[in-house]
C-alpha cells in the first residue's frame, strides 16, 4: 500500500513539475501587448454627419475612455490653427483637459512637411505652443506627432527638425500600430445623411476587420525588424465614425491581449532610440519606415477596403 502511494505521490509531482514548467514557458506569449492610445487631428477632423457637431464627437469619445479606465494616459496631439476658422471648437480642447487628458503638438495648421521647408515646418510647430502652454497649465506637452507621418523627404530637412525638436525639449511621439481609420469617417457621414443603415452595418464591420488585419500585421513587422514585440503607440484620429467605434475597438483590443498604457511608458521602449535615417516622401509608421528604407517585403496581409469606402454612399454618375 505504501508501495502504491509513494508511487502516486511521485507522479503528482512529476506532473505539478511539468504543469509549471509549461506556465513558465508560456509566460511571454500569456502576457499582454502593451499599447498607447493617441488621438490625432484635435480640434476636428473629416465630415461630420449632418447635426452632429465637434463638441459631440468629443464628448462620445471621451465618454468611451472613461468607461476603458484609459484615465490621463490619452494624448491628444492638436492643430490650434483650426480655430482660426472655427473658434468656437475650443470647446474640444477644454473638454479633453478636463477629462484630464493630455495634449501635445501636431503643427498649427497640419503643415505637409514633404511639400514645404524646415524653416517653414519648425515656425508652424512653434505658432502651435501658446495654445499648448495655455490649455496644459505648466505640465509637459513636448510631444510632436508629424502630419501624415512625413518625417522628411531629405535627409537635409529630417535631420533638421529632428535638430530643432531636441534643441526645444520635444519627443517624438512615433507610430507604430495604423490602420488609416481616417478612411471610414468621411464615408459614415454621407451614409448616415442618406441613412442607408446596410451600408454603415458594413462600415462597422470592416472597420474592425481591418483594425484586427493591420493591428496584426504590425506586431509581425515589429517582430522582424526588433526580434520581439515592442511596446506599441496606435494612431487614431477625433472622427465621427471613430467616436462611435471606440468603445468597439478597444474591447476587440483588450480581447485580443493588448493592455493599454501611456504614450510615455510605451516610448520608454528602446525601439524607439532607433532611427531609420532615411529620406521618404510618403513617410508612415517607425515600422514602415524600416521597412521601406530596408527594401523588406511585407508580411502577407489583405488590402484595405479604399475603393469600397471611397466609393460608398456617393451619388452615381
């Protein structure tokens, strides 16, 4: 009898060994990818749906953060010289920091830095501070976001600004994870105007498809080029159509692993030390860059829907 519980005794322990063992190995593939949320585009961004105003996207939005606990850790990165026209949308600026999320420079006008000068590029940065100073009340917002991504068609220009972002104390607030979710905003205005409910059903159902797509494909890229998965940044932008998606993506998100953080923590990651020091009209994310400036071939990955959305809810020829 004794015989047979040694004999058992040692088994359950072989097998608590392996179960341990097998945890320990999974254990980096268990853990969560991390990410930082950023919002691009404040105080407005694309079309509008008739009778929605700038005010209510934000508020839907921000509303969406809340109920994901993404307290205080959302940068939102401006261009205060849309209130030139628009003064009135201040008021997204002011609900954003009192929701107390931060704000960062995105250039005053949203400046296209392959179709103008470093000097030109770095006063369009500068003119967009008194509103950062004035809404930030003395806490940090020297994080830059590049429109379109153009980080610099010359080596001449991009190392130029880079200069001038050190010398006035900025980061870059580099991309890593983009699914061009800009597309879908102009498309859901016209649809809704035309209330044509099938359609906007497919918007919803593309949008995080091609979120999971790219979103994917991005942390492949990542493994490629740095041998792990870094930690992410994800670019968005303050559309009608993103504010009614949010609260769906980020829970596809957190489904799929990923543990939202700040921008700060996630550029704390050496990745972002790297440069690709490449000349590239189009830009795109510090993935893309590598990729590009490297001559890598992509993963495998399906194209996004462009002729589809660009084609919906027009009126025909």
């Amino acid at each position: 009898m004794k015989q047979m519980s040694d004999t058992y005794l040692a088994g359950i322990r072989t097998v608590t060994r392996l179960v341990l063992l097998a945890l320990l190995l999974a254990g980096p593939r268990l853990a969560a990818q991390e990410v930082a949320l950023t919002i691009d585009d404040l105080p407005n961004h694309a079309p509008m749906p008739a009778g929605v105003t700038r005010v209510d996207v934000a508020k839907r939005m921000l509303a969406a953060l809340a109920d994901a606990k993404l307290n205080g850790i959302v940068y939102g990165f401006i261009n205060a010289g849309k209130l030139e026209t628009h003064p009135e949308e201040i008021e997204v600026l002011k609900l954003w920091r009192e929701a107390g999320q931060p704000l960062g420079n995105h250039t005053y006008t949203h400046i296209n830095f392959s179709d103008n000068p470093a000097t030109a590029f770095e006063e369009n940065i500068d003119k967009n501070e008194a509103m950062l100073k004035q809404l930030m009340e003395g806490q940090d917002w020297h994080w830059f976001r590049y429109p379109y991504l153009h980080e610099g068609d010359t080596l001449e220009k991009r190392h130029a600004v880079r200069g001038y972002l050190k010398e006035h104390g900025y980061r870059i607030a580099q991309v890593t994870l983009d699914f061009e979710d800009y597309m879908w905003n102009g498309p859901y205005a016209r649809c809704t105007d035309k209330k044509d409910e099938k359609s906007i059903a497919w918007l919803k159902e593309s949008y995080l498809k091609t979120a999971k797509e790219y979103l994917t494909l991005d942390q492949e890229m990542s493994q490629q080029i740095f041998g792990r998965n870094i930690k992410h940044v994800l670019l968005m932008h303050i559309g009608a159509f993103d504010a009614v998606m949010l609260p769906d993506l980020l829970a596809q998100m957190k489904k799929d692993g990923f543990k939202f953080i700040s921008l700060e923590e996630a550029e704390s990651d050496p990745a972002y030390l790297s440069d690709p020091d490449a000349a590239l009209v189009d830009g795109g994310t510090l993935l893309d860059q590598f990729y590009d400036s490297k001559k890598l071939k992509y993963p495998p990955h399906a194209d996004k829907p462009r002729k589809e959305l660009a084609a919906l809810c027009t009126d025909p020829k």
